[in-house]
C-alpha cells in the first residue's frame, strides 16, 4: 500500500534545495558532490600522512579537519575530470596518472539527504604542492597530517573515507601477494 506523498520545496539554493515530504525536511542536492583524499606512502608502502582541509564549524564555532570536497561542474567531462580540479585548486597541481587516483565509493553525510558523496583518493607521495594557487584562501586551508591522527577527529566523512582508504590498500596487499606466491585461494 502507497501512501500519498505531498512534496514540496520548502527552501531553494543554487546548489541544493530543502524539501518537505509529509512534515518531513529533506536536502535534495541539484549537483553530484565529490570530495577527494589525498595521501602519502611511507618508503615501507604505509599509509603515511593524510592531506584535509582545516574550516571553520559555524554552529560549534571551532575548527574542524574535514575532506577537500566540492561539486560536479557542467565542465567537467567525469567524476574523476571533477576531483582533479577541485585538487588543483588547492594544491595547484594536476595529477593526471591514472594510477594514483581510486575511487573510495560513495557516501551519505546524512539521513536527511537523498545525495551520496564521491569519494576519490589520490596518491600525492611524490608530489610537490604549488605554493601560489588560485585561490589563496582555500590553499591556506590545506593541510597534511599523519595519517595515526585520524582517528582523533570527529569528522565522519573524513573517518569513513580513511577507513575506505586502508580497505583499499589492504585489498591490494591481498592482490600482490596473490600475484607473488601464484595461489589464488
């Protein structure tokens, strides 16, 4: 049995719109939102140090580590096309090797929204991050840290993402040592 549902949109932005379904609030994103990890391997091949971006929480009012995140433009041929700049903004750097770039999945920040978030991660380790970038403001926001770190922050993005990450990196560990010892059990 379906019941009726009367939808209406209660508050509406350029990027997003507030949506009322049955006495119920919603955000309902008009755009994909991708949010990239960037990190470093150690020379042992470990998860080294992660790169966040440091912004302010209004409603706490205190700083928060969080994931250099953004939104699909109507540019940007692919996700991945949409991760890249929006690294470069930061960095000033675009890393355009394939291979240092994997796609984490996607994640919901909320129940409240009906919009995952892309979450891509980027091998950084032998990158040297521009000083002078496009915008100086969300540059100074970069930070790097050691990836022993995450687990302190509150931040549920960017702990889901890191364990994402390590999942990664433990699923190809399996692979190599598949490929090493020639045993596929």
């Amino acid at each position: 049995m379906r019941m009726d549902l009367t939808k209406k949109i209660v508050l509406s932005g350029d990027y997003e719109d507030i949506v009322e379904i049955n006495r119920k609030f919603y955000i309902v994103d008009k755009k994909d939102r991708i949010a990239v990890l960037p990190y470093t391997v150690s020379s042992e091949g470990l998860l080294d140090k992660i790169g966040v971006a440091e912004d302010w929480n209004y409603i706490d009012d205190v700083k928060i580590l969080t994931l250099i995140n953004g939104y699909l433009s109507t540019d940007d041929s692919t996700d991945l096309v949409a991760a890249n700049r929006i690294l470069f903004e930061i960095i000033g750097v675009n890393i355009t090797d394939a291979k240092k770039w994997a796609y984490l999945g996607r994640v919901y920040n909320n129940l409240s929204s009906d919009s995952g978030i892309k979450i891509y991660a980027v091998n950084i380790s032998d990158i040297k991050i521009h000083e002078n970038v496009e915008n100086m403001e969300e540059r100074k926001k970069f930070i790097v840290m050691d990836s022993s770190k995450v687990i302190q922050t509150d931040e549920i993005l960017f702990l889901s993402s890191y364990i994402r990450l390590f999942q990664h990196f433990y699923c190809q560990s399996l692979i190599k040592d598949t490929f090493k010892t020639g045993k596929n059990e």
